[in-house]
C-alpha cells in the first residue's frame, strides 16, 4: 500500500490506498467532511445520520460520477434536517423556523442570514440538476461545482448539527 501511495504522491495525485484497499480520494483542504463524520455520532435521526455518512463516502470517491452522488445525497440531507423538529402535527415550515431559531440564538440578523443560506440552498437544488431531473434543470457540467454545492450545504449541515447537539448557543 506505501508503494501505491508513493505513486500518488510523486505523481500529484490526491488519492490514497485506504487499510481497506480501497482508492479515497484526499479530501484534506475539506475540513468540513471530516467534522461531518465526527458530527455524525450526535445525529439521532437514523435516515438523517444515513444520508450524511453517506454523501461523504461518496464524496471521498475518486470517481467524479460519485461526486455528483454525494451532492445529492447531502441535498437530501438539508431537506430532511430541515423536518428535525417535526413532531405531532408540526408542519415543515414550522420545524425549519424552529430549526432557524435555535441555530441564530433568536437573534434577527443571524435568522435572516440563515433563513437566506437554507433558502439559497433549496433554491439551488430546486435549479440545478442535484434533486430533480426534470429537463428544465440547469446541467451542472464541472466537478469543481459538485465541490463547491456539496461543501456549501455540508458547512450549514454541520454548523446546525452543533446547534441541534447542544439544544443552546
């Protein structure tokens, strides 16, 4: 495995022989995928922990075919944190607000800046062709964006994960 992983080093290739034998890619500039999966253990919500576990298995893929997976698969993830807080009747919306007031501390600047990043983000995965496929999708044709989508919705994930974890600021 050193050999192999020599190769990758001398030739600049940001890839890794893993103890499993399996090619990773290195994800070392993307602090947040590795705060994500020690984030991972705090999440109570099976299909939520599922989808985030998930999306980083295939981000760390050296296929780009996956990475485009991996982006979906935590725009999932933002739809369902989103529904965290549903409980008895409790509506999405309301569970996004909820969600929204304990990440800002109930301060109004930082709920209009998160409210705008979770509205952002909808309306990025409403636009392009993460979530939906339909022909009207505007194609995204670089992997470099798939990096920049997945780790802009990966950051809010993350920073609500910690908000969730704690109940407080």
């Amino acid at each position: 495995m050193q050999g192999i992983n020599e190769v990758f080093q001398m030739t600049g290739l940001s890839y890794k022989l893993t103890e499993n034998r399996q090619i990773e890619r290195i994800t070392e500039m993307d602090t947040m995928v590795d705060e994500a999966l020690e984030s991972v253990t705090v999440i109570e919500e099976p299909g939520l922990r599922e989808l985030v576990v998930e999306s980083v298995s295939f981000y760390k893929s050296p296929s780009p075919a996956n990475h485009k997976i991996a982006t979906e698969k935590i725009w999932d993830a933002l739809e369902r944190i989103k529904t965290i807080f549903m409980e008895d009747g409790v509506d999405k919306k309301k569970s996004s607000e909820k969600l929204i007031s304990l990440i800002s501390g109930e301060n109004e600047e930082f709920q209009d800046v998160f409210n705008t990043e979770y509205k952002t983000l909808t309306d990025i995965g409403n636009k392009f062709r993460i979530r939906h496929h339909e022909t009207d999708k505007i194609d995204i044709n670089d992997d470099r964006y798939y990096d920049y989508f997945y780790n802009r919705c990966l950051s809010l994930i993350v920073m609500s994960l910690r908000f969730i974890e704690t109940g407080t600021l």
